[in-house]
C-alpha cells in the first residue's frame, strides 16, 4: 500500500523521434542542437500551404516486423518500439503482470488510420477496408498493444489531453506506484498524425510555421521571428519503477512530483493561472522549493502566445529565482501527444549527465519572456531538481518534477 514515503524511479527511457531512432540517438542529437525537421516529401504534401515536419528518423518497418506492422496504426508502432526500449533499457524487471501496468497518452490516435480507410470505403467499397481498421483507430490502441507485449495486468490507461498527455501520463503512473496499485508502470506518450486534414486545419488557424523553404529554421521557441510549430511525429516511453522493488537498480532520476490542472478559460489559449497552480502543486508533491530549481524543460511550442503565456507563468512561480530554460521542440517540433514524454525524457537525461540542450533557432530572444534560456551551445547545469512542463488545447496542464535522489 501507499506510504508518503514511497519513492519512484525512472529506471529505463525509450524514444523514437524527428532525431533518432533510439532514446539515446535522440538525447545526443538534443545536446548538439541537431535539427530534425525537414520538407515532406508526400506527394500530397505538394498541394499545401504547410510543407514541412518533425519526420521520424528511423521508420518503424526498419524496426518492426513486417506482419507486426502491418495491423498497428502508426502511433501503436511508435509507442511498441518505444516501450520494448525502456523495458529493455530498465533491464526487464522481474514483477508480477498483476503488478505492472501501462498508460500511454497520445493527442489523435489512430486518427490517420481513420482517414485512411475513410478513403478506401469511398473509393473502393467496403470489402477493401482492413479487418484491423477499429483496433488501429482506438485511442486507447498504444497502451493495449504495450500491455499486451509486455504482459502488463494491472491496468492500460490512456490519456488523451492534446500536447499534455505524454506528461499527464507519466503523473498517472506515478499515482499508480503511490496508490499502490502497481510497483512498475511503463508509461510515455506516442504521436503519429501527419496527414493532410491536421495540416490543413493548423494552415487556416494560423498556428503552424510557414517557413516551408528554411525547414531548418522553422521552429523558433521565444525567438521574435516566430511563425508557429512544426508538427511532428514520435514517442517516448519510461519505465517508472517503485524504489524498493530493486533498491540497486539504476536510475536516471526520481519523479518526486506530478500535477494536472485544467483552465477553465478557453478551447485553444491557455492561461498563467492554470499553467502556474500545475507547476506549484508539482513542487509541492515533490517537496522542492522554486529556488531549487535548476532548469526547466519548457512547453515553449514556437507560437508567440504560447510562449509568453508559459514566460509569465514561469516568472510568477520563480520570482527573482532563473532556472535554466531550454526548448527541445526547436530541434524535433511538436510531437503533440507525446511531446510531454519526450521533455521528462530529455529532463531525466539532464539530471543524469548534468547538461541541458540549447534552444535552437534563438537569434533574437522575445524581451517580453524575461527567462534566463540557453542560447548557443548546451550548458552544463549542476542541479539537483527539473522541472518539465506540458500545456494542451482545452487548457490541460501538466507539470513533472525530477529530482536525483
């Protein structure tokens, strides 16, 4: 049962991404400030006023087997290898099915296979449409197959709350271990949905970047010249783990703390009052002061109300107190479901080799966020405690607290 003392791990990371096929592909290309978005090359792609995203670096049938891969939409592929990762990487820890459970976020699902096969009845009737379509589609398809894989028993949960569901999951699985209900959840976030109609439907609101001849320089996080985010595709998984499961097991950090809130306020703009009780609460859970604090691995999607938003959130938590502030969607865009994931990740990593990834494309910084970001090259920063925040439509918030001991 649950003691206020519990402490959880996050013993094993996986990912797949606009930067690497693997989580450590991903987290050396961050350091470098590698770029990962690039022009699509679909043919529909031609015909579109948005032209360019995060595109995965390694396909998932370079990595899946063929028959596999064949019934799982794209985002169930994404979320497989990105779990087989982390459970490989936590070193297959020996607990019961009834005592492992699962929660993958994800802002779409299946939706790309929806479509898909929306186009198939219409064009072909229904005979052609795949046998696999509903399993494809589900939402909650990610964190089934995940379970399924792994033989994990004691519950597969999904999130869906836009761009904080990869976090919002993470906050769920640690409920879990503290609840009681589980001693190792393996939860992440996986996106896949680039498809003409999300395109479209970005290109009217005005939210996605433009700058379909500069790729390179499309996602711009708190830089003046911003235009908008890049979508992009990916997953992240970690494997949190109760600490006296295996109280030797390697650790890359501790998720001390967790909180979700919701706006109340509007559909798409969030607020600084929801973003802030979110990061308060999480330090709260955490017990760790703002002070302590020594970078935070920013929502930050390149959109100039965003990016303020999550400024003034972060000056009112912090005060005269800089943290660190690094972007990691400058490098590999917004992976919408599953970017939440992808930053606790990267905060992780940056726990573990004390470094923290440089915000790429930050020639000219917003003056109206007043935060101390990492500009240039990365930087080593010798803390103890990071904070990674997750923001999404509909005014979910979520923010993660991760601690070295």
């Amino acid at each position: 049962m649950r003691t206020d003392h519990d402490t959880v791990k996050i013993t094993g990371l996986g990912a797949t991404t606009p930067l690497g096929g693997t989580a450590p592909a991903t987290w050396q290309a961050m350091c470098e400030g590698r770029n990962g978005i690039r022009a699509l090359e679909h043919p529909w792609a031609a015909d579109l006023p948005i032209r360019i995203a995060g595109q995965l670096a390694v396909e998932p049938a370079e990595v899946l087997d063929r028959i596999e891969a064949r019934r799982l939409d794209r985002s169930e592929q994404l979320a497989l290898i990105a779990a087989r990762e982390a459970w490989a990487d936590a070193g297959r820890p020996a607990v019961d099915g009834e005592r492992l459970a699962v929660v993958i976020g994800t802002g779409t699902g299946g939706a790309v296979t929806m479509l898909d096969q929306d186009d198939v009845l219409e064009r072909s009737g229904v005979r052609k449409v795949s046998p696999h379509t509903v399993p494809m589609l589900m939402a909650n398809g990610p964190a089934a197959w995940v379970s399924i894989d792994l033989g994990a028993r004691a519950g597969a949960h999904t999130t869906v709350s836009a761009c904080a569901s990869g976090a919002e999951a993470i906050a769920l699985g640690l409920d879990l271990i503290r609840l009681g209900r589980a001693d190792v959840v393996i939860a992440g976030g996986t996106e896949a949905c680039l498809h003409p109609l999300p395109l479209a439907g970005f290109a009217q609101a005005r939210a996605h970047s433009l700058r379909n001849a500069d790729p390179e320089r499309a996602s711009r996080p708190f830089d003046l010249d911003r235009d908008g985010f890049v979508i992009a595709e990916g997953a992240a998984v970690l494997v949190l783990e109760r600490a006296s499961l295996r109280p030797d097991a390697h650790g890359y950090a501790v998720l001390a703390g967790a909180a979700v809130t919701s706006d109340a306020h509007h559909i798409t703009a969030g607020h600084p009052d929801g973003q802030r009780r979110a990061i308060t609460r999480a330090l709260a859970e955490a017990g760790v002061a703002p002070e302590q604090i020594g970078l935070v691995h920013a929502h930050a999607t390149s959109t100039e109300k965003g990016d303020l938003t999550e400024a003034d959130s972060l000056t009112r938590v912090f005060g005269p107190h800089r943290p660190a502030v690094t972007a990691t969607k400058s490098m590999t865009g917004h992976l919408f479901g599953a970017a939440g994931a992808l930053a606790a990740l990267a905060g992780a990593w940056s726990l573990h080799d004390r470094f923290a990834p440089p915000v790429r494309n930050l020639t000219d910084p917003d003056p109206a966020a007043d935060l101390d970001l990492v500009t240039g090259e990365g930087r080593t920063v010798l803390t103890d405690a990071v904070l990674v925040n997750a923001f999404g439509f509909g005014g979910h918030n979520a923010s993660l607290v991760l601690t070295s001991s």
